[in-house]
C-alpha cells in the first residue's frame, strides 16, 4: 500500500506565509488539530486544545509548523 500523506515544508516560509497556510488548511479541512511536545512532561506529543485563534497567538518564529495532507479518509 503506497503512503498517501503529503508532507508540506514549511522550513523556509516566512511567519505570514505559514499563518496564511495555516489558515487555509483550516478552511478546507475536515479536521485539525495542534499538539505541544514538551520533553520535561512527555516524549509523546500531547494534543494542544484550545481554539484556532488561540492556537495562531501561539506561533511563533521558532515553532515548529507541520502540515500533512492525508488525502480524503475513508474513500472508496
């Protein structure tokens, strides 16, 4: 079975460019979500929950953005 997420890199946009693409994967997603990795509590990622706005008050110039699209779950 071939992997179908599409990794996007964002290493290399500027903070505008990742808020823009943040907010227009929210626009056509189904689904989203953020998660804080914080090693002095956990090696696992935990899910970071509050709301979308709040979320872009967090970003940062040295966060770490990750985008995958995983295609249309649950497709025949």
């Amino acid at each position: 079975m071939l992997d179908e997420n599409i990794f996007y890199n964002t290493k290399n946009l500027s903070m505008a460019e990742k808020r823009s693409m943040l907010i227009d994967c929210r626009d056509i997603s189904y689904e989203w979500w953020a998660d804080n990795l914080d090693c002095s509590i956990s090696w696992s990622r935990q899910r970071f929950n509050c709301t979308f706005d709040k979320i872009l008050d967090h970003l940062k110039d040295n966060a770490h953005v990750v985008v995958i699209n995983r295609g249309t779950w649950g497709s025949p």
